[in-house]
C-alpha cells in the first residue's frame, strides 16, 4: 500500500508546531512517531493536505521533576520512558503501559504524546479503503475519509444507534489518569492545563476535547504510593489492549485513603471507576469482590475488537481483582496464570 | 556417510540472513511497469459492465484489462476449471479480481484503480456451508454437482453398519475445525518480461512453477515452450502459493500487450484474498470399538466449506477422508465428504491439506474413548498402530512406521503415564498421534511421467551444478539437492550450485505441495549423482589401474579403499571422465510406484511412504476466565532418516508453532452485516495485526524427538517433516484442555471464550463440552462399495459405474484423482 501524497512541514519549535496547525486548518496533521497516523494514511482513513511532524521539537522531548510530579514531553518515546529511571515504584502503571504498548520496534518510535491522543478505533474503522467501501463506510468515516468527515453513515457495531463506538485503545491514558496526571494543551493562542480524564470525551468520533488548533505538549504526573496497570490481549507483543486496568492507591497502614481505578479499552474513553466504596479501610477480599463488580457493570465492551465481548466483561472482573489484589500486597504466584502473564511480559 | 545424518548450514542460508536472497519482489528491469488490480466489494454480483475510460486517460496508464481480455479459464485441477484471470459476467467474493490498470509507477496503477467504474447487480448472499446447502440457487457454478455442493464424495469399505450393530461401544461425536490462513511472510509478486525474441517470462513466488507453466500456457493461448516460469524463493508457501493466480497470468498478459516488463506486489490483504488456506470442516465421526477401545469401524462425515472457487477443493474432499486409516487399524471403514461454494475466498491446501480437520476429530474422539473406559490414552493408541508393510482397508499401502517409538519418546519425556489425569486442577496434559503423504502418489493432470528430475551437469573445473525443477520455499529442498549429490560423490554441499524452480533450465519437478520433494527429487539426485560417479569412477579406475569397486569418494578426493593415499582430487578426476566419455552430463527421475487402490478417487492418499509424529502438550488453565497457557511441547517424529537434522528439527519446531496458531487463535473469520441492511460479507480482519497468528512470545518449549527407521522407499531411508508435525498439535491442545479442567472444545481454535462457555455449561449440569451438536443433512448419494483387503477385495469398487465420457476433455487432461 502506498500513501497519497501531502505537504510536509517539520515543526522546529513548539511555537511554530502550534502555528503551522493553526494555519493548515481542518486537513493538517499532527505527526509525532507516526506509527498510528502512517498505517491510517496508507488506509485511506486519513487524506491529510499537511502533515506537521514533532520530531525535532526539542521542547517536546524533555522528561524532568516538576515541582512534586514529573513533566513529560509529548515527544518522549515510549520505549525511553519505559525505561527512564526517574520513574519511580509509584510510577509502576505509567512504566508497565509505556512498556507493554505494541512491540519493542514500534515503542522505539511511537511518542507519549501520540499515544495519548491516539484516534479511537474499531473491526469496522481499521481497514483500506476498499475493506470499508464493502461495508458501505461507517459513521466514523462516511465517505470513506474521517478527517473532516461530513455526517452519516452507519455505525456497524451497534445500527440504528445515533452514535460511533470506535474504543479507545491507549494503554497510556488510563495509567496516567489513574495517577492523576494533568495535561497541558498550546496553540497559537496560549496554553491551558486540565486534569488528564477531561482531555477524554465519550464518543468514537470526537474523542478528545482538544480544540483543532491545539497541540499536547506534556503531562505532569504525581506519584502514587503504589499504582500498577494490567494489559489484555491476546498475545505477548505487537496487539492493542482490549483491556486495560489501570489502579493507583494511597495506604494508611492498611487502610486505603485514596483510590483510583481507570479501564481501558472498554468504551470510547478511558472508564473512571468511582472508588469510594474502598476508601477508609483495608483492601479486603469483600470490598475487592464488591468494588470489581462495580467495575464490571460499568465496562461496556462491543463486538468491535478482538475477542467476544462478554469474555472481556468477565475479564475486567478478573483483572480489577488481581490488580488489587497485586496493590495489597499479594504474593503475584498466587494470581493465577493470568497475572503471570502480566509479570512475565512486563518489565520490572 | 559424511555429509548425511549430519546437522550442518543450508547452503541458502547465508543468502538468506544476509539478506542477499532476491525474492520476486526484489526484482526490477528497465522500462518496468506496474500493475494494480481492482477487486469486487461485492460478494456476490453479476458483472454488467466496467466503465474504463477515465482510468485509462490517467496520468501514467499504459494499459487498463478487464475480463474480456482473459476468456480462457483456469485452475489448477482439471476438474475445476473455474478460474478467469480477470471477472467474466460474475463476481463471487469480497476481493475477487475484476479489472488491471497497468502504469508506470504503482501510485499511478493504485490511484487510476480508483477511477474504473463497475457496475454490478447483487445475487444472494451464500455465507457459509450451511448456507450453501439451503440456498441452492442460484449457483456460484453451473458445473457444481448439485446446488451449491461442488462436490460429494463417498466409499464404504467393509459392511460398517453390521459393525456398527454388533459393537460393545459407539461413540459418536461432532466436531468443527475452522478456516485458517497460511500467512507467509512474503507477500506474492509477480514479474512477467517479453524477451527479445517473443518469448516470456514469469518470475513468481510460486511453489508450484510448472503448475504455473501449464496455466500460462492455457489462459494466455500460447505454445508452454515460448514460455519460461522461474519460481523466486519463496519467503514462505505452506500451500498459500500453489495455484495459479490471477495477478501471474494479468502481468503476463500484461507484458505482451506492452512489450514492457510488468510488475505486480500484493498487499497483505490481497494476499488474504488470494487465500487457498484451510478449509472450515463440520465433522461427524461415529466409530465402533471392542470392550478395550481397540476400533472395529469408523463412519466418518465431512462437510468443507470451499469459498468461491474449485481450487484444489476436489482434492481436499478426498484428503478429509483418505488418510484416516494410516495411523491405527481401522477393519472397516465408511466415508463420506461434500464440499460447498460459498461467496468466500477460495479454500485450497494448507500444511497438512484436508487433514488436521479428520484428524483432530480422531484425536480428540480417541481421548474421549480412553476416559470413558479407563484406559490410558497412549495405551489405547500403541495397541492398534498400522502394522509396517501393509495395506489398510482403503488400499493405502504404509511402508515403515516408526509411530510406536514416537509415542515412547514423548510419553517418557513428559512423564505422560505419571502425571496424566493426577495434576492439579488447572493443568493438564494431552496426547495425539498423525501421519501423512511423502508425495501424492499422482500428479494433479493424469499422466505417467516423472514426478520429478534432476540432471548433473560436471566439467573439468571440478564443478557440479544440479538442475531441478523444484521450488526453494524455505523448507530447504536446495540443501537437500546439494546435500544428496555431494554426499554420493564426495565433495562438499556448498561445491555444488543449485539451479531450482526454472522451468526452462531444469527439469520438470511437480512442485513443493504434498510433502514431495525430498523423497521425489532426493530419489531423482541419487540417481543422476550414482550415474555421474559411474562415469568418475569407470575413468579413474582405468588410470588408477584399479577395479572400480575399491574406489572411495570423499574429502573431494577419489581414492583406493585400500591405500587412502592413492587416489586423484575430485577436479582431476572430473578431468579423466571427460577425457574418457566426453561432455559430462547426467539425469535422474523418478516417479512413485502404482497404487493398490483401484477404485475411482482412490488416486487420493497413496504415496511412497508415510510419516508418523506424535505429541505431549502441558497446558495451564485459569478456571475462571479460561485463559490457556500452552506451557511445553514434546514431538517425536518418524523421519525415516534426518538428511540434515539441523533443518529436521526446523520443520518440527515450526510446525509445533504453526499447530498452535491454528489450536490457540487463528481464524479466516467473516463479518455477514445484518442481512436486512446489506449483503456485505467480509473477512473480519485481512490484516497481519488483527489475524492473530502467534508471536516468539506464545512459543513454549519444545522438546524434539526424531525417530530414524529408514524407509527403502524414501532416499537413504528419509521421509518427509514439512506437514505431519503439525497435525497433533491441535487435538493434543484439546486432550490437555480435558486433562486440565474436565471440559471439550470440539472446535478449533480452542479460545478462552469457549472454555468458559464449557465450564458454565458444566456448573449448569449440562453436557461439559463446546462445539456443534449434529451434522446437517447433506443428501449424501451412494458410497462406493470396496470390500477391505482381509475381506477378499482387489482394491475395485463393486458398484462402480463406468466413467461418463468426457468429449470436452482431451485424454491427457482427464480428472484426477480417478
Ligand atoms: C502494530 C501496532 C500495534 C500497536 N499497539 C498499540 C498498543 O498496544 N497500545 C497502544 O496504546 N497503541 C498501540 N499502537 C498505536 C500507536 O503505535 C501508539 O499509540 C503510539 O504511542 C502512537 O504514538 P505516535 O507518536 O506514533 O503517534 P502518531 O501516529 O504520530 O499520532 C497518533 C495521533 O496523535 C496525534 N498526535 C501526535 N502527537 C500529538 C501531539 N503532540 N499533540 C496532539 N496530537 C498529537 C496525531 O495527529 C494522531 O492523531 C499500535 C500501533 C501499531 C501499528
């Protein structure tokens, strides 16, 4: 397959990123590793006029403490990050989703940044052109091109629905909101920060709340006592989550003071699960059991990714237990192959 | 012998991790041009029109083709037809070519591709098997035998019902083994090129070059002598590259109407498209046993869903059956086979071709047999092995068989009889057995030529070169050439060049399908290399004044037995044959005994010899979510004699792993959109990230047992490794999963959602398993009657009817198998 052509503009500061999205308009392109937008180019779900690229942003780049949190350039490489010893133990989830996102070859240039604002996607979404054009398009790109996609069409996961359920799949979003990490957005215009979870929208299309003429420079992440990320898929390397269970938690002796659990992959945004109910005493096996159900009612996972829906409904269970359970203490041999899994593939 | 047995570096292995092979895709002349096709969006539709004239006008388009320009069909059996280099007035899958634009660059193809404008009227939908047998109009092919069924098939040998009335146990069971996809990691390319003179030629990554020949020859009307087909390494085939394709015979087209070189590069979902993988089966097996479990009689039913076109569909029917009966004795047995059309890339051969369906069911339903009477299931299985040198009641004639040491190296390895049935829950063990072909006994098109021929050529700079039809696919049947003429006249492999898969330079070998080519081509290099050391040797007695029984060659050296010291270097002595004989030229062929089968289809698993594997696998699975982990592998294979063990344990380890892809996750999966709202029907996901196919990650150990009992019919005793490894990996996978947490999937690939679903069964009281509960009507007609050797038959049908005669056959195409 081969990509129609474009213009090329590569960005030298973020000042100059930030106007040349400004200028380019609906049909220009943010481009940082690439791996996402390259793929979807050549498949025609993309056409775009302009591609910026972020790579020699040099801005973009920089990890470094800030104040109690770390700062993190959008440009970072997942690999580097996954990596970087500055991540401490409370960083555990960022390290673990930064080091489990596709293969060792695509995290050697795919960016924080990128994964962060990576489009939703879905079995009917990411194919050609000519694969799309057998099932009639979908409402995610009705003529067959998303961007700047006029309305209509279908949505094949669920018809009749007024909306698209294309799942967000970045490993690093939930991890990152499961630390409370916040965002900061620039354009031409000026910055703005806000909590990582609000960068995030319910909906296949328009999944993120950044404005067209915004670009994400860093995040700033705080870190937990103690956070972890647990991955599903089918095998050990290249395939996007179709779970993710990102938990971060703060103890007093043994009683939880602060709780954060995000699921990934099983909407069109990262899930925020309301924690209360664990908060103000030990992570017991009931309030484990109690809070997972709670968790599993609120997956909602289609028939749009692999593996069938109500198996990953009961995996989210599984791995809201485990996750926990792995926060308390646990001795991981006695999670189960599943968690076995997570520590054979992750590194420390 | 100093080179065979031995483990050593393939001589196209340097090559090929430097990364200096050329694959077709590697290839480019001057004035090169490219084509790109446009295939249907539709499944099913009649073709009205292709309006070209835009697409023609583009900038960069030489030449736009539609189906006009191709009347002549196609396909790789005779009996099947069916294929047109571009779409006649029909269309019949998602993907099925209908037009080429040829350009100069492939942007210009791809983007004037966008441009043409057909115009279809949609038919009916067909989906699956099932489908097939409940829409029979309208017909995907007038030719079908009835309905959609391409195709029925059916024997008896031996009065199976009467068995069947009389047994102490029935066991009766349904199964059904998915499509799968053969994913090499090449991609197919073509390069047709007009020579100077007229002539042309076709680089392709084939596997089956004179296959290609033939088919050129047909669709392009043209003498097979004006046209040369070089099969490029392959970078992988395991079947996926055995038909002739579409895309081969539009750039030859495409070259002659140009005059230019003309190129063609699949994408991955093309390659999809192209497809020929293993067939979906629904599967009935009913088989009688004695209080023991020792088998009386087997009735087994196969349904195949064939996709869109005939392939080698027919012979995949035959292959759901034919080789049953190999492994244990089977005194009477009954089998009945259809496969349908349906509006899905074509199904063909896949590693194990026709198989690993029949033969996980067999697998699986002999665990079954074991649990529910008590026995062991390696037991039950080392008490009814086939018996060496004999045939078995369908007239397959087995050679050596080195099964029952298979089965001891694995049972020992993995301590099977220690731990099987007594793990803890959540871990289990699971055994199966296998055997296949060392070579179909028949080519595809009739006739009673060599299945393979390989010539010497020597001269008096000491240098061999080996010609021979056959194809490089990656399983090492260079190294095989080289290995078996060096061993013979005593110089090193890496002396030897190899010149392969060149129809106009070597001669014709069939092509690398069936597990044919070492024991076919291996007999054919023995006898060309035992000629050319006659004539070496004739000359370097007469000037060594010795007799020609103590000459030794070895160390590049021909030498006195008795005096090592005596003797000339290999160049020298090529020196003297030339000088005593003249140009030094040699051939060798060879071509697979006749059959004892003499009923009609029972052209279809005969071979020189077969190859035996069995397996261990130890699995782990989580009881809750079913996940499954295969933790380690232990494989004893029968080779007969390893020619190069290091490549041996290649073929098994990769066919350990390929088994599992088909076992864990792999599936040719189709979307049908709600009929109400659209008749789109397509793969679910043509893509290498969304078909998921294991990685490095999901490969367990594997422990490698290679069983040696040389076989007379094989060369120095080798059989073949390239399939049978595979097959017991599915049903082992499934044994385990019972071993594990007491639950069937009779399905493939066994996946986490299903062993759930058989769990939640269970905790309902319900029967413990997943998988299809029945076996649809199929209407199946008379089978044909052959009574079993020990029953008095000659290996004829009794109630054969004479042939139809088939005017529109010319004799040397008539259908095979017979
Ligand atoms: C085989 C394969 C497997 C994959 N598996 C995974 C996986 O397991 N988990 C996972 O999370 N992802 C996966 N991915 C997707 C992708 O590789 C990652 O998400 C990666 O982190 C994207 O980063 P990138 O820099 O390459 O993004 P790009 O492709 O460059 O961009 C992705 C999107 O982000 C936008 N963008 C990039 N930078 C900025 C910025 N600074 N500000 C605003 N917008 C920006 C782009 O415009 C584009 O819309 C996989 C991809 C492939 C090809």
């Amino acid at each position: 397959m081969r990509a129609p052509s474009f213009r090329w503009h590569a960005a030298t500061s973020l000042a100059d990123a930030a106007r040349a999205l400004a200028a380019g308009g609906p049909r220009a392109l943010l481009l940082g590793g690439g791996t996402d937008v390259v793929p979807a180019i050549k498949r025609r779900q993309y056409v775009p006029e302009l591609l910026i690229s972020l790579r020699q942003v040099a801005e973009l780049g920089r990890l470094e403490p800030h104040g109690a949190s770390l700062r993190i350039g959008a440009g970072v490489r997942l690999g580097a990050l996954a990596a970087d010893d500055r991540l401490g133990v409370g960083h555990t989830a960022l390290r673990r989703a930064a080091g489990v996102v596709a293969s060792p070859h695509i995290r050697n240039v795919a960016t924080l940044g990128g994964n962060l604002c990576l489009d939703t996607r879905c079995n009917y979404y990411n194919q050609s052109l000519e694969w799309r054009r057998a099932v009639d398009y979908c409402m995610k790109a009705p003529a067959g091109v998303a961007l700047a996609a006029p309305a209509g069409g279908t949505c094949w996961v669920a018809p009749g629905s007024p909306r698209c359920w294309a799942v967000s799949q970045t490993d690093c979003a939930p991890a990152l909101i499961a630390l409370g990490a916040s965002v900061t957005l620039v354009s031409a215009e000026g910055q703005r920060t806000l909590p990582l979870a609000d960068l995030y929208r319910d909906d296949g299309m328009t999944w993120l709340t950044r404005r067209p003429d915004e670009l994400l420079a860093w995040v700033d992440v705080p870190a937990a006592a103690r956070s972890t990320y647990w991955k599903l898929r089918r095998r050990g390397s290249f395939d996007f989550p179709v779970l993710g269970v990102a938990a971060a938690v703060e103890l007093a002796g043994d009683v939880v003071t602060a709780a954060r659990v995000v699921l990934g992959a099983v909407a069109s945004h990262p899930v925020v699960v309301p924690t209360e109910s664990l908060l103000g005493r030990p992570l017991g096996d009931d309030a484990i059991a109690a809070f997972a159900e709670l968790a599993t009612r609120l997956a909602k996972p289609l028939d749009n990714t692999d593996y069938q829906l109500g198996w990953r409904k009961r995996v989210t269970r599984a791995y809201v237990v485990g996750a926990l359970r792995e926060l308390r203490g646990d001795d991981p041999a006695l999670l189960g192959v599943l968690a076995r899994r997570q520590a054979a593939l992750i590194p420390a | 012998m100093n080179i065979i047995g031995k483990p050593r570096r393939r001589v196209d292995g340097r090559a090929k991790v430097t990364g200096q092979t050329r694959f077709a895709d590697d290839l480019t002349l001057p004035r090169m041009l490219w084509c790109r096709l446009l295939r249907s969006h539709l499944p099913h539709a009649r073709v009205d029109g292709v309006d070209t004239a835009a697409a023609a006008a583009a900038r960069g388009v030489k030449l736009v083709l539609t189906g006009a320009d191709f009347p002549i069909p196609y396909g790789i059996l005779p009996v099947s037809q069916d294929e047109h280099a571009l779409a006649q007035e029909r269309v019949r899958f998602v993907g099925d070519p209908v037009a080429a634009v040829i350009a100069t660059s492939e942007e210009a193809a791809q983007a004037a591709v966008q441009l043409l404008a057909p115009r279809y009227t949609p038919l009916t939908t067909i989906s699956d098997a099932h489908d097939a047998l409940a829409t029979p109009a309208p017909q995907l092919h007038t030719y079908a035998e009835v309905g959609n069924l391409h195709k029925r098939v059916g024997f008896e040998f031996g009065d199976v019902d009467a068995s069947f009335a009389s047994a102490p146990h029935v066991f009766d069971d349904s199964f059904f083994y998915q499509g799968n996809t053969h994913l090499p990691i090449e991609q197919h390319a073509t390069l047709a090129a007009v020579d100077g003179d007229g002539k042309l030629t076709v680089w392709s990554s084939t596997q089956t070059p004179h296959y290609l020949h033939r088919a050129l020859a047909k669709a392009l009307a043209m003498p097979a002598a004006h046209i040369r087909v070089i099969a490029t390494p392959n970078g992988g085939g395991f079947g996926g590259k055995s038909d002739p394709f579409h895309h081969e015979i539009v750039v030859a087209g495409a070259a002659l109407r140009t005059g230019r070189p003309v190129k063609i590069c699949l994408s991955r979902e093309e390659v999809f498209y192209c497809h020929r993988g293993r067939h979906p089966v629904d599967m009935r097996l009913r088989t009688a046993t004695d209080a023991c479990g020792k088998i009386l009689a087997m009735d087994l039913e196969t349904l195949l869903d064939g996709g869109a076109y005939g392939s080698y569909g027919v012979a995949s029917t035959f292959y759901t059956g034919a080789l049953q009966t190999v492994t244990y004795e089977i005194p009477r047995y009954r089998f009945r086979g259809a496969r349908a059309f349906t509006n899905k890339p074509p199904c063909g051969p896949k590693r194990g071709h026709g198989t690993p369906q029949p033969r996980f069911a067999q697998e699986v339903q002999l665990d079954k047999i074991a649990v529910a009477l008590g026995r062991n299931p390696a037991d039950l299985r080392l008490e009814q092995l086939c018996k060496p040198n004999s045939l078995t009641a369908n007239y397959m004639r087995v050679g050596t068989i080195g099964l029952g040491r298979c089965i001891d190296a694995v049972v020992e390895g993995s301590r099977f009889r220690e731990r099987w049935g007594k793990l803890p829950r959540g871990r289990g063990l699971g055994i199966a057995c296998s055997s296949y072909l060392c070579g179909a006994g028949l080519p595809i098109y009739w006739n009673k030529l060599p299945h393979s021929g390989v010539q010497l050529k020597l001269d008096r700079s000491g240098g061999v070169t080996a010609f021979c039809g056959a194809t490089e696919i990656g399983q090492g049947s260079d190294d095989v050439l080289a290995g078996l003429v060096a061993e013979v006249l005593g110089i090193d492999p890496f002396d030897i060049r190899v010149v392969t898969g060149d129809t106009d330079l070597g001669p014709v070998d069939l092509g690398s399908y069936s597990s044919r080519v070492t024991l076919m081509m291996g007999n054919a290099a023995l006898e060309a290399a035992g000629r050319a050391r006659e004539l070496i040797a004739s000359a370097v007695a007469a000037e060594l004044q010795l007799p020609v029984a103590r000459l030794g060659f070895a160390e590049r050296r021909v030498f006195d037995l008795e005096e090592p010291t005596r003797g000339l270097s290999f160049a020298d002595a090529v020196i003297a044959a030339e000088t005593r004989h003249g140009t030094l030229g040699t051939v060798g062929s060879y071509r697979p005994p006749d059959s004892a089968a003499r009923y009609k289809g029972g052209g279809v698993g005969p071979s020189p010899a077969y190859s035996y594997s069995a397996a261990v696998i130890e699995v782990e699975v989580c009881p809750d979510t079913g996940w499954l982990d295969v933790t380690q592998v232990w494989i004893g294979h029968d080779i007969g004699r390893s020619l190069n063990p290091a490549s041996v344990r290649g073929q098994v380890e990769g066919s350990v792993y390929m088994g599992l892809g088909e076992a864990l996750m792999e599936e040719s999966a189709f979307r049908r959109l709600p009929p109400k709202r659209s008749d789109a029907l397509v793969h679910k996901f043509p893509s290498l990230l969304e078909y998921k196919s294991p990685t490095t990650r999901e490969m367990p150990p594997c422990t490698t047992y290679l069983i040696e009992d040389p076989d007379p019919q094989g060369p120095l005793g080798a059989k073949e490794v390239g399939q049978g490894p595979l097959l017991p990996i599915m049903p082992a996978v499934a044994n385990a999963v019972f071993d594990a947490v007491g639950v069937r999937v009779d399905e493939v690939p066994i996946t986490p959602e299903k062993i759930v679903r058989a769990l939640e069964e269970a905790a309902r009281g319900r029967p413990a398993r997943v998988g299809p509960t029945g076996f649809p009507d199929v209407g199946w007609p008379e089978p044909l009657r052959v009574a079993p050797p020990w029953e008095g038959g000659d290996g004829k049908a009794a109630n054969e009817t004479p042939r139809r005669p088939r005017p529109d056959k010319d004799a040397k195409d008539k259908q095979v198998p017979r």
